[in-house]
C-alpha cells in the first residue's frame, strides 16, 4: 500500500498530537493513544448503506475532512499509511476473530492490524478492534504479560500463529489470531467487501461504535451505551430515541455525523437491535 500523498499535518491535527514524528517505539506509543482517542471505532456506513473503500483519497477524505471514525480496515490501513509517511518500518496483517465465536469454527480474515519493525524488535499496533482496541504497541516476540493504559494483554504463539488475548475482570479473553503473511492490497479489498456487505457480517446493519481514553472505553452497541472503567463495574445505559444517540455520537465519541437523508432512521432501526 502506497502512502504517497497522504495528509501528515492533517493527520496530526486530526488526532491532536504535536510531538516527535521520529520513528521510535516512544512516538508509535503516542501516534496510537492520541489516534483511538480522537478517532472513533463506528459502523454508520453499515447501517446507512453506503460504500466503504479503502482509497488512500477516500480514507482521508471520511476520517480527516469530514470527521468521521471507521473501522478496522479503514483506521488501521490509514494508520499504516502515516506510519509510513513517518519513516516507520510497516505492513498490514490480517487476522481471525475468535472472540465471541464459537468453538470449532474458522472465522475468515476480518480483521485488519499493522505489524511495526523498531530497532530489530517487532511490535503489533492496532487503532481498529472497537471496544477492546490494545491502547499501546504490543511487543510480538514474548509471552509475557503486556500493561497498556487499560487492560493488560498478551501474545501467545502456536508454530506460525499469534494469538492475542485480554485479561478482564480477572479472566484472559481471546480476541483474534494472525499470522505474519503480508497480504495483497486484493486480500485487503475482499475481506472488507465481506464484512461492509456480507448478509452474515456480524457488522451489517448493526450500530458499534467505539472510543478509548487512558483508563475509560466507550462503547455503543445497538441501543445501549456503556462505558468500561479499570476495575470497576460497567456502567449500561439504554438509548431510547435516534435524536439522543445523535447527541451521543457528537459530544461522547466525536463523531461529525453526515448530513444524510437516512441517518434519523437509520438510527432508529439500530436502537432496536440486540446490543450482544
């Protein structure tokens, strides 16, 4: 993937951050907490219809210009691609969801993170996986426990697959596995054309939207909203019309919403979804 022509001072404006741009695993640490900060996980282009696409242009022009989030695809391949800009040493990985699915089953590749090379110590950064989004760089090459500003995480290996987890509530929860294959831009196309479109995408039709902070995650799903604070009980609030989730997505999660014909509605629909 080419990041020529990407919008660096855009982009740095776009997630608040003024610091150093020299590539080192202190500046990868920073770019990500100020991206999941500022850039929301949501799926609006899921329930409104639209087209979702992976243009450099068309990337920029819904996450920078217009204010908008995305998801996996979008924020990790735009994220990828100021990495680049910046002199870093990265490529895009895919991996498999496994949280929430049942066992036995092989997910497809829905899952789109970058793996980053610093001073010859691999490193995996995501800004894209929603609610449990790792809030810092996660070093590949160990087993050990790994602190973020939320919740600790870890890799474990098995021959050529990674598998990433999260200890919450005092119990290690799997989140996705991947191995260190470098996909085509193709591979990126097909897996985003599946969940943006599939009837069996777990996105399709569904409100998720997402945004972290050091210590505090929050979350729409459906109807409800919740906000995830370290080491105490969620809090889980009901949504009860499309206008107050409207206000919810501005103020909470930052989300410059579009001016679109079917954006009330759409909302809601999503409010009477199932929030699992």
């Amino acid at each position: 993937m080419n990041s020529d022509g990407i919008n660096v001072p855009g982009y740095l404006a776009r997630i608040e951050y003024a610091g150093s741009t020299t590539p080192s695993l202190e500046t990868l640490a920073a770019l990500q907490r100020h991206h999941i900060s500022a850039i929301p996980f949501e799926t609006l282009a899921m329930i409104l219809g639209d087209p979702v696409r992976l243009d450099l242009p068309s990337l920029q022009h819904k996450v920078l210009d217009e204010g908008r989030g995305g998801y996996c695809f979008e924020l990790n391949l735009l994220f990828l691609n100021l990495l680049r800009a910046l002199g870093f040493d990265a490529h895009g990985l895919t991996g498999r969801v496994v949280m929430n699915t049942p066992p036995g089953i092989v997910p497809a590749r829905t899952h789109v993170l970058t793996l980053v090379a610093i001073d010859g110590t691999r490193y995996i950064a995501d800004v894209g996986f929603g609610g449990m989004t790792p809030t810092a760089p996660l070093r590949l090459d160990t087993d050990a426990e790994q602190e973020t500003l939320n919740e600790p995480y870890r890799l474990a290996r098995s021959g050529e697959t990674y598998t990433l987890a999260a200890r919450v509530e005092d119990a290690w929860r799997t989140l996705y596995v991947f191995d260190l294959t470098q996909p085509a831009d193709i591979d990126f196309e097909v897996g985003n054309w599946y969940v943006s479109t599939h009837p069996a995408s777990p996105f399709r039709d569904r409100l998720l939207v997402a945004r972290s902070e050091p210590g505090v995650r929050h979350t729409v799903r459906g109807g409800e909203y919740a906000i995830h604070r370290a080491g105490q009980a969620s809090e889980r609030n009901r949504i009860e019309n499309p206008d107050a989730m409207a206000e919810l997505l501005q103020s909470t999660f930052r989300i410059a919403l579009p001016e679109h014909p079917r954006l009330r509605n759409a909302l809601g629909k999503a409010l009477l979804t199932s929030p699992a």
